[in-house]
C-alpha cells in the first residue's frame, strides 16, 4: 500500500513538471505559423499621458481568424527602472515564431525591428530611467510638457542603411540582424511578463475583427491608443497609407513644443544594453563601417 502511494505521488510529480514544462516553452516561444506577418502600418503616436508611462509598440499577432493588429500604447511599467524589449516574429523551423516581449534592466534583442518612436532595431531611444523618474526625448516621443515635465531632446542616429517596416527577422525578406552580446546577456536577466492592462488590451484586439489583417489590409482603423484597453475617443490614431519616403511616414502626433527649457545632451546614442541614457557611445558593432543616415527629428 504504501509503495502504492510514493508511486502515485511520483506520478503525480511528474505531471505537473510536464504541465509547468509546457508553460514554460509557451511563454518564452509563443506561437509559430507559416504565413509571415504584414508590413508594420503607419500611424502617428498619440501623446503620453503622463509621467511613468512607457510606449508599447504595436504588433502583428496571431488567431483563430489570422493575423490582426495590436495598437500601439502607452503602459505605466510594472516597477521602476524596467524597459520594455518588444516581441517579433522570426523564422526558424520552416515556420515563424512569435518571441514574446518582457520587461527587464534592459532592453534585449527583438529582430532588428525598425518598430520606430525610439525602437529603431537595437535598443531604446526613447527615454531613460534616472533615478525613479522616467525621461523622455521629444526627438522621437510625443510628448506635451505641460503634462509630463522630466524631457530631453536628442536626435536619434539610426545605424541601419534602408527604414523599412518590415516585421519579421530571418526568412525571405526579413531583417538578418543577430542579437549582439550584450543583447545575448540580456537572456540571462529577470524578465517580467507583459502586464495584466497589455495581456486585456491584446485580448480584446483579437475580438475586434476590424483590426484583423484580412479585413483592414494591413491598415488598421485602431493603429494606436491613449492607453492600453482605450479603444475609442479622440486620441486614438488610425494608420495610414506610407509615404513615399519612408524615413518620415511616422512621427509623434501633435507634439507640443519644448517650453520648459528641458536639457539637450549631445550625439547620444542607445547604449550596449539598451538604456537610451544621453551619453556618447559606438554605434552597434553590427552595422560598423556602413552610411550613418539620420533619423527623423519626429520619428520615422
């Protein structure tokens, strides 16, 4: 009877190991289709609405009915000092694989994206935590003054030779960067999964068969929001057919003038590690030695 028992326990032991196992692989994987996403829409970036908030870009994901389009927004981070490293799809398998985003110290790789407003493919741009304050640069953030009042304005260096709004690493036609080593030691911080306002505000994108990719044709009526979970109202941003040149079909809706006489570091440059803090440092080690062009002042 009781060997009965140690062995029902085992078992029962084992089971559970294999359910966490599986939850494991899902969050760090996520799904994996064969189609690749559409190009990434073009839209204008609402305002901050105040202090703490950080920009979640939006995002191809993928359901029942196909691909549909999670809004950018704007998202108060889970605690102080975190950034958000984007999710993306890449190929790998004969299939493309969504990489979930996270928060963390630092912003890791996400596919060499070009998701714009400070997320031009390697780190952050557009802000910095100094101390537990949050600082904006208005080069590339909408932000008002009269609301949020901790700014900077620093034109971003973007290292990559074309902008474009592909969506996807690897595969036929996608980006071919390759995480970077300090990007690689990212992987072995303490990530905190999306917040419960991102994981409704997906939720109920899913639900909304406008944002679907097969009824909007890659421009989404909702291509941005206030908040996350605010889908109506003024602030909210529809996207928009790409301008001809693609290096100013985005920028921040709106934004107000710099009336405070915020700091203006020089010649900063997201950092190694993913924090956009004002300080002269290389541009990436993987893009050396090709043409420098300059990003927008007011985004993409």
């Amino acid at each position: 009877m009781r060997n009965a028992s140690v062995l029902r326990a085992l078992w029962l032991l084992a089971g559970v190991l294999l359910v966490s196992a599986a939850a494991l692989a899902q969050v760090s994987v996520g799904v994996s289709v064969r189609i690749g996403p559409p190009a990434l829409p073009v839209y204008e970036q609402p305002a901050c609405p105040g202090d703490g908030f950080i920009w979640i870009r939006g995002y191809w994901a993928w359901g029942p009915e196909g691909y549909f389009w999670v809004p950018g927004t704007w998202v108060i981070a889970p605690r102080v000092g975190l950034l958000w490293t984007p999710g993306y799809w890449g190929w790998g398998g004969g299939v493309y694989v969504w990489h979930p985003g996270y928060w963390g110290p630092h912003v890791g790789f996400y596919g060499g994206i070009n998701y714009g407003f400070g997320y031009t493919g390697v780190g952050y741009s557009g802000g910095y935590w100094r101390d537990r304050t949050f600082v904006y640069n208005r080069s590339v953030t909408n932000v008002n003054v009269t609301v949020v009042h901790n700014t900077y304005n620093q034109t971003v260096v973007n290292n990559n030779v074309t902008v474009n709004r592909i969506s996807y690493n690897g595969g036929a036609g996608g980006i071919t960067a390759r995480p970077s080593p300090a990007e690689e030691a990212t992987v072995r911080e303490q990530h905190i999964a999306p917040t419960a306002d991102q994981t409704q505000h997906e939720h109920v994108s899913r639900s909304n068969r406008a944002l679907l990719a097969s009824a909007n044709h890659g421009l989404p009526p909702i291509a941005a929001t206030p908040k996350a979970g605010v889908f109506s109202g003024r602030d909210v941003v529809a996207a928009r057919a790409a301008a001809p040149n693609a290096r100013r079909a985005e920028r921040p809706a709106n934004a107000a003038p710099n009336g405070r006489g915020a700091e203006r570091p020089a010649n900063a440059a997201p950092n190694a590690r993913g924090e956009a803090r004002p300080e002269n440092t290389a541009p990436n080690s993987r893009n050396e030695g090709r043409p420098v062009p300059r990003e927008n002042p007011r985004g993409l």
